[in-house]
C-alpha cells in the first residue's frame, strides 16, 4: 500500500509541477493541438479542475502514507489525507491569484484617451502643427501626437483635454 501510494503522489505531483509551469507561461490557458483544452477553466480566480484535482490527490496521498506510518488506523490516514489535500487545493489557488493579480490588459486604443486629462510634452503649436501629449491610459503613462482645438499656442507643462480623436491624433483644449 505504501510503495502504490508513493507512485500516486510522485506521478501525480510531477504532472502538477509541469502543468503549472506552462500555465504560468502560456497565462493559464494551454491548448495542445488546438482541439484539446488541458485546463478546464482559464481564469485567473480559479486554479481549474485538473490542477486542482492533482493537487488534492498528489498532497493526500503523501499526507495517507505518512499517517500510515505512524498510526495504523486508516480512517485517520484517510481523513487527514482529504483535509491536507482540501487545504493544499485552496492554498494553491491562493497562490496563484496572488501571482496574477497584477497583470493589466496593455491593449489600448487612442480612443481610450478621449475626455481625458492630459499633459503637454512637446508644445502644441498654434497653426496645424502638431505636439505631443501624456495621458493616462489604463494605468500607464501614453503619447499621443496632439492638435489644438484653438489658434492658440499651447505650451510644454500645460494640462489639457482630450476633446476629439481625428486619425489617431488628439484635439485638445488648454484647461
């Protein structure tokens, strides 16, 4: 019974291991092929059930045998092993939410930049040329080539606001 628990957890923690490296790698949704899901549920909330049940069975057949050896009682050895694999499952999951918990959607468009406060970079010259403003944009600092709305020369430090998107080139006011 030892020697076949033993081989339970080894195989079974060796597949975790590798699962969760590509995970984290591939961003938690691996597909093989194209036609095979090896993860179950790709949100960042969540560990999957794959992971989660190698978790669980790798973490309770080593807490079983160890129990085993020291008392011979197997419904203790058996208790323990599903809380120490209840407790690994959710710890586990812990873990990775607070590994992923700071990625951001880097994708960004200008229009995201529209009604937004902003700063002159590279002044806004009053005829049809064109300057260079800052503004945040889900969490991060953008440029964006910018116009003003007016004849007025807009200079660098100036706070503005984005009024308009005209291909990709922000109008702007002064504030």
């Amino acid at each position: 019974m030892s020697e076949l628990l033993t081989w339970i957890s080894i195989i079974s923690g060796g597949m975790l291991i590798i699962l969760l490296l590509l995970s984290l790698i591939s961003g938690l949704d691996l597909d093989i092929g194209g036609d095979v899901d090896v993860d179950v549920d790709a949100d960042a909330s969540n560990i999957g059930v794959v992971k989660g049940l190698l978790t669980f069975v790798s973490i309770g057949t080593w807490v079983v045998k160890l129990v085993l050896l020291v008392e011979q009682n197997p419904i203790i050895a058996f208790g323990g092993g599903i809380l120490a694999g209840l407790i690994a499952v959710f710890l586990l999951n812990a873990l990775l939410q607070f590994f992923l918990k700071n990625q951001a959607n880097v994708n960004w468009s200008h229009d995201d930049a529209l009604y937004k406060e902003g700063n002159v970079y590279l002044k806004i010259p009053a005829d049809s040329g064109q300057g260079i403003i800052q503004v945040k944009i889900k969490g991060a600092l953008r440029e964006m080539k910018a116009k003003t709305k007016s004849n007025t020369e807009i200079p660098t430090g100036s706070l503005v606001l984005v009024e308009d998107i005209i291909d990709n080139i922000a109008i702007v006011t002064q504030k």
